[in-house]
C-alpha cells in the first residue's frame, strides 16, 4: 500500500471516498491506516502464527459492525519451543512490522513494554502532519488462547470506493489489492466480549468497570442479530467454549482482585442488569455516537439482546 506516498492522490481519494461511502473523512484515513497496518502482517514472515482479533476485526474482516476501534488487537499463537526471550523477541518483532515505519508517540498508562504483552500507540500522518491524536494502538499479547480462527480478507475503504466506481487500476497501482489474514472466529470473539464485560464487572467501582467496556455491548448486539449467532448461543458449544474461556481468563489475570474465584452469578451484569444499563445507557448512546458511522440501535434493543444471551448461561450456573 503505497497511495500515502502521493498526498494530494491520497487526499482527493479520502475526500471522494467520503461522499461515496457516507463517511467521514477521518474515518476514511484512520480506516487506511489501520488497514496498512494489517496489510504489513500479511506480509509478515510468520504471518501464519498471527491472529487479528478483537472490535476491528468484527468490521474490517466480518464487515458486521459499522464502528471505529483506535486499536489492531493481535494474539500470538503460542509456540512450546519459545524462551521467554524468544516471546519477548517475537512479540515486539511483530508489532514493529505492523507499525510500518510510523512514528511511536509514548502515552502514559496506555504504553505497556511486558515480555507476554506489548501496547503501543502509533501516529499516521494527517496532510503530512503528525499530531498527537491521529494514532492507531497496536496490542500484541502472548497469553490469548486465539482459537478457532480462520483466514479473512481485508481491503481499505478507499479500495472499497475505487472498485465500486470502477477503477481498478488505481487499486492496482497503489497496491491497494483485498489481502488475506488470519482472524478470530467471530463467536469466538462474541465469548471473549462477554468474559471480558464480566471480569470488568467486578472492578472496585463496578460500573466504572463496565462503562469503560461500553462497546462491547454494541458489538455483542449485531454478534447476535444473525441467524448463525442466535443459533449459537442456544447451542451446548456456546457453553462449553464460554465456559473454557472464562477459566482461561481467571487463571491468566490477577485482576480485579480476586477474579480466580468470582461465580458468574456475582456479577451486577447478572444480577442486577436493568439498574446497572439504567446508568450506562447514556455512557452507551454517548461513545458509539462518536465512534459509529451509521446510525446505532436503540439503547433498548442492546439491553434485551444482552438479556438474551445472559439468559443462555444463567441456568448453568
């Protein structure tokens, strides 16, 4: 992917792929530059061990969700041959890959340099300036457990807009071609949000805890509105792929604070969860307002979705 190289190309291309898509311009861009940082993995030596996972992979890879993530979530799969320094070496090999060049921007209490994890925020220039909001975060972890997964094609808003409108030249001139990567099984992914909702659920301020989680909701909502999702949730594998992760999760985070010992049925998600959406609604409609480029359900939809698939797992609990 090169048409950044050309600024004026580029800028006229994220201008005329605004109007076509109906999306705004910083979409338009922050969307390039998270797709340049996959197209980077696909061209990755060991691409193969790599799994993009998490939010943005529900709209880049799955195409169900119709918001923007700031981050490239990515699960290492985990190789009994490794030293510790070998995973050290590796997760940071990959990450410096993805980034492609682009400038590392420090961010206090975000960047996170661990041997099994990295995070790191990366600047993309906007009208070839760099400006500390324009970044994409880059998440490589080692501990994950990024199964099932399987291979999904990628493309560029602006790709989309150019092969819409028949020019396919462009695409081929600025290799801005569709590219395969490896990535999470979206009910995979649907587990992961929910594990995820839970063990924020027991944070000290527990609303806070879910609140800072918000998203998930709006993901888990379009995860369940397909015919396959409903049919998965009803479905003894749903439980058992729930219930492995979920002792994955204890046994791989100290935090909060006992969360190896915490039952389901203890979380306010559980117990409580019409007062607790009561006070997140607004938290809700307010952050995927800004993040979401169409309009979002009604607040009241997400909470009897979410109800529903709470539904399939209190009985087992």
């Amino acid at each position: 992917m090169n048409l950044h190289n050309q600024t004026k190309l580029f800028n006229d291309a994220i201008q005329m792929a605004s109007i076509h898509l109906e999306i705004k311009p910083d979409f338009i861009v922050k969307d390039y530059w998270i797709t340049y940082m996959l197209w980077n993995l696909s061209n990755y030596p060991n691409r193969d061990q790599v799994v993009f996972k998490g939010g943005t992979s529900l709209s880049k890879a799955y195409k169900l969700i119709n918001r923007f993530s700031t981050d490239v979530d990515l699960a290492v799969i985990q190789n009994p041959e490794f030293s510790g320094n070998r995973i050290k070496s590796e997760i940071r090999k990959i990450e410096k890959t993805v980034a492609g060049g682009l400038k590392e921007l420090e961010i206090a209490r975000l960047t996170s340099k661990g041997s099994r994890f990295r995070k790191s925020a990366y600047v993309y220039p906007v009208d070839d300036k760099l400006k500390d909001e324009n970044f994409v975060i880059v998440e490589t972890n080692y501990f994950a457990n990024p199964y099932p997964y399987e291979e999904r094609e990628i493309e560029s808003f602006i790709a989309t807009f150019l092969r819409e409108t028949g020019n396919e030249k462009a695409i081929n001139d600025f290799n801005l071609q569709p590219f395969r990567i490896n990535v999470l099984d979206r009910f995979q992914t649907l587990i992961e949000k929910l594990v995820s909702l839970i063990r924020f659920s027991f944070q000290e301020d527990s609303l806070e805890g879910v609140r800072s989680k918000i998203r998930h909701f709006y993901d888990l909502y379009y995860l369940l509105e397909t015919k396959e999702g409903k049919e998965f949730i009803t479905s003894a594998n749903f439980r058992e792929r729930f219930n492995n992760l979920l002792l994955h999760d204890q046994q791989s985070f100290d935090e909060p604070k006992g969360w190896g010992q915490y039952k389901l049925n203890e979380s306010i998600l559980v117990s409580d969860f019409e007062r607790v959406w009561e006070k997140l609604k607004e938290a809700y409609i307010k952050e995927l307002s800004i993040y979401a480029y169409a309009e979002i359900p009604d607040e009241k939809l997400i909470a009897e979705s979410f109800l529903r698939l709470i539904s399939q797992l209190k009985g087992n609990y």
